[in-house]
C-alpha cells in the first residue's frame, strides 16, 4: 500500500490541542498539479478532509485500550471506539466549513489537523451519504467533546 500526500495544512495551531478547533481557521494547500481537481468545490459549504497525523505515534500497550484524552472521568475503551490521534494507522477524517478557496489553497473552519500535517485526500461532504439523521453514542461522548469545537 503507498499514500502520497496531495497537499499539507498551515495553521495557526502548531502543538496537539484537544479544544477550541471549532473556530480555527486553516488553510490546505494543495500540490500545484492537483489544483484542477478541486474545480466545482466551492460550490459545497463543507467537505470531508482525510489527513495523516504525522506527529502521533502508537503504543499498543498504551493506546490500545485507554480513557479518551487521559480522563479520569472517561470509561476504558479501545482505540476503535474513539478518535484519538495515537493509533495503529494514524489517519484523521474532519467534516469542516469550506470557507474560500483560492487556486490550489482551501480556506476551512474547523479542522482540527496541526501546522504541517499532509493532506491525503479531500471529498465534499454530501448529505445522502454523510449525514445520520438520528446516530446514537454513549453519554461520554458528549462530555468529551464539550470544548473540543
């Protein structure tokens, strides 16, 4: 299996944080050759960016089974039941509001991705295939995520 990076995030955020993505604004730039691939993207107001967390690592003795963010108020849950950053293939996936695009560079809200990190793929986000009108998740959640946007 081979991933290349299509472009890379610069953010205004450059150490791992667990709040306040919910109002940073970041740009992807996009390699110059696939800047053609984004024509018809600002007609979507929020798309689906899939990004390598390039500065986690994983410790199975660790990361496998823990609390979400180290909290003690969290229950002891495997890493597939989370989306922490310290997993075995550390590939992020953030739905974010597509604020301007210029050329090659993405203006987005919300990414919750570090300065530096590559880009692997971008999609718009659909509503027939995204959206799940009525999801269920455990009480945790959101006391977990309160702050995180």
């Amino acid at each position: 299996m081979e991933l290349n990076p299509i472009g890379v995030v610069k953010s205004p955020v450059a150490q791992e944080t667990d709040e306040d993505w919910g109002n940073v604004i970041s740009e992807i730039h996009l390699e110059d050759n696939f800047s053609s691939g984004l024509e018809g993207i600002e007609a979507f107001s929020h798309i689906l960016v899939i990004f390598y967390m390039h500065k986690s690592t994983f410790d199975p003795q660790v990361h496998l089974l823990r609390r979400p963010q180290g909290r003690d108020d969290m229950p002891m849950i495997g890493i597939f039941a989370q989306r922490a950053k310290h997993r075995p293939n550390p590939i992020g996936l953030t739905a974010v509001q597509l604020v301007a695009r210029d050329k090659n560079i993405l203006a987005v809200k919300g990414l919750d991705a570090i300065d530096g990190t590559p880009i692997l793929d971008i999609k718009p986000y659909f509503p027939n295939f995204d959206r799940i009108d009525q999801p269920e998740a455990p009480e945790w959640v959101e006391r977990l995520m309160r702050g995180y946007f």
